[in-house]
C-alpha cells in the first residue's frame, strides 16, 4: 500500500498512522506533510528507525515551500514522474 501523507506532521496521530503501515508499503510526503523531512525531524523518528519500507517526499513540495535545502536523509526525494510509478507499484493508496 502507498500512504499519501499530505496533513502537517504536527497535526498527525502519528501512534494511529504507525498501526496501518505493513512491511511492503511505501510512504510519500505531499503538501505540508514535506515539512517532516527537514533535517532532525522527530516526527517520523519512529517510522524512519523502522524503516522496512520506502520513505519518499516529492521534490516540487519541497520546493514551494522553500525548504529543500533544509532536507535531511531519511527521506528519497521524488519527482512527479517517479510520484506515478509509486502508484502504479501500489494497487491500493490511502491518503492522510
């Protein structure tokens, strides 16, 4: 599954997210929620000290938000072309 996370992290449950995310699954940060792959981010410490699964944040968001510079490692930066082959992977998407 491809979670779509698109919410501020601030604002996320991120305890109730970690419940829905399996081992095969894949998860990209849109909108707002880019603001989680700054570097020393502690919101998805969690999700990142797992990671058994791809992490991804598009790079366009990051851009408008003026804040790809700031971005540390945890997260593969992806353009909107490899956005699409992320869904095509996934069958089932769920957004957040």
């Amino acid at each position: 599954m491809l979670h779509l996370i698109m919410s501020s992290p601030a604002t996320l449950d991120m305890d109730y997210l970690e419940t829905f995310i399996g081992q095969t699954d894949d998860i990209l940060l849109l909108q707002d929620a880019v603001y989680g792959g700054i570097a020393d981010s502690h919101y998805f410490s969690r999700l990142v000290a797992k990671k058994n699964f791809g992490l991804y944040l598009l790079q366009e968001d990051a851009q408008a938000r003026g804040i790809t510079g700031l971005l540390g490692p945890k997260f593969q930066i992806v353009s909107y072309q490899q956005f699409v082959e992320l869904t095509v992977k996934h069958s089932k998407q769920i957004t957040w």
